[in-house]
C-alpha cells in the first residue's frame, strides 16, 4: 500500500510539474490590420486580429502559452527584441535571407498575400506600374524595417527615391497631403486602412501587384529551441487544413 501511495505521489508531482513548466512565450508584433491590431476598452485592451487568432489557436494546441499579454511596438523594434531574446515570438514577417540567418522562421506560413502600389484615385491613369522604372522619377512611401521585395529595395535605394515612416498610416496622410507619389501596402491591409480612415474613395491600389508573398511568425535563437519551432510549424499547417482555420480567415477577408 504504501509503495502504490509513493507511485501516486510520484506521478502527481511529475504531472504537476509537467503543467507547471509548460512553455511560456513572450510574444510581440506591430499595428498591421485585419493581421494584427488593438481592440478592447481603455485601460482593457488586447491585440486581435487574423494572425493573431492563429497563432493563438497553434500555441494553444501545442501546449504553449502567452507569457502576460501580446504586446505592440513598431515593427523595427519588435524585430529587434527577437533578436536579442527580450522577446521569443514576432508575428507578421515576410521572409528574407538576412532575417532567416538571425532567428527561427516557421516553415508553415500564417498565409500568402501581396504587396501593392496605392496611388491618389486622381492620379490613375497617370501613375502605372508595369515595371519599377516607372516610379524612378517618383517619390515611394515605405514603412522602416519592413521587408517588402529584394528587388523593390534594390531599387528604390538606386533611384534615391524613398521615404521611410514608422507605420502606414503615416504613408497614407502623406500620400493625401501630396508629399509622396506612392505607398507601398499589403493589399489586405491598405484596403483594410483606408476603409477605416474614409478614404477608400481616395486612395486606391494599382492593378498589378508588386509581388505575392507569404507572412511568417518567426522565432529567437536566444531563447527558443528549433525543436519547438519546428512543432509549431507542423501544428501550424495542420490547423490550416480545419475549419477553424477557414473561419477565421472569413471573420477578417470575407468569402
């Protein structure tokens, strides 16, 4: 009897301990709507969002959790954090050879999107995009420490003719005010802005898309083992084939 009470004990304790030393992550990303954005009440505040609810979702069916709450910073500072380790998880990243050499990049992506020329409504017709040259003489708004393409950075640091922000919607208040020719969004996301700022009558995207890409969370080296990306990454592509996944792809894109 008493060695079954020690075997009990025993297990008890390794179970208990198992959930106590669950994996914890701290998680970090930018303002990037419908992927990533602020919702809630003052003072009670929470990022939502499609690649949030996903990753949520992932972590959850891994057995990882949320170490305090996700938090904001504009992207060049959250990439940073990861790097250093003072954070473990950043979400939404496109992919780059440079970003994949200094941390764990998931191999399942979140989802695939584009990136766009947005123009004044004005100027369509006028503004075109058939290949980059056609904006060597053009002033392109950009957002600091975002990937977009090798070959749009190549360039736009050839022709010296960009401008770099912080955020987007800086780009779209200096696109109306005039003082750039263009600004270069994901396509869900520009439109997604626009809507909400009560311009989409007044900003528009260009047909042709720069290019089509895929939007990662990518993982520190510092503090996060490979093993659990790679964990991640299989859960991740799992959750895609659910309908949960479909569901919350419609909450924020419609279809």
């Amino acid at each position: 009897m008493k060695r079954m009470i020690l075997s009990l004990l025993t297990l008890f304790l390794v179970a208990g301990f198992g959930t106590a030393t669950a994996r914890s992550l701290k998680v970090v990303t930018d303002e990037w709507p419908p992927y990533e954005f602020k919702a809630g009440q003052p003072g009670n505040e929470y990022v939502s969002g499609f690649a949030t609810e996903v990753i949520l979702s992932v972590l959850k069916n891994i057995g990882a959790e949320i170490d305090g709450r996700i938090t904001q910073h504009p992207w060049a500072r959250a990439e940073r954090m990861v790097i250093d380790g003072t954070a473990d998880l950043l979400y939404t990243a496109t992919y780059s050879d440079q970003r994949a050499a200094i941390t764990h990049y998931a191999t399942e992506s979140l989802m695939d999107s584009s990136w766009s020329f947005f123009i004044r409504k004005e100027d369509k017709g006028r503004i075109n995009f058939n290949s980059f040259e056609d904006f060597r003489n053009k002033t392109i708004g950009v957002v600091r420490g975002y990937t977009y393409t090798p070959e749009l950075w190549e360039f736009m640091r050839d022709a010296k003719n960009y401008e770099e922000v912080t955020n987007d919607n800086f780009n779209i208040k200096k696109l109306m005010a005039g003082r750039i020719d263009t600004t270069v969004m994901d396509y869900g996301n520009g439109l997604y802005l626009l809507q909400n700022m009560g311009l989409a009558d007044k900003i528009v995207p260009l047909e042709k898309p720069i290019s089509v890409t895929s939007l990662y969370a990518v993982f520190s080296k510092n503090t996060v083992e490979k093993d659990f990306v790679d964990r991640f990454s299989a859960e991740l592509k799992k959750f895609k084939a659910t309908e949960a996944y479909q569901e919350i792809f419609r909450k924020y894109f419609g279809g």
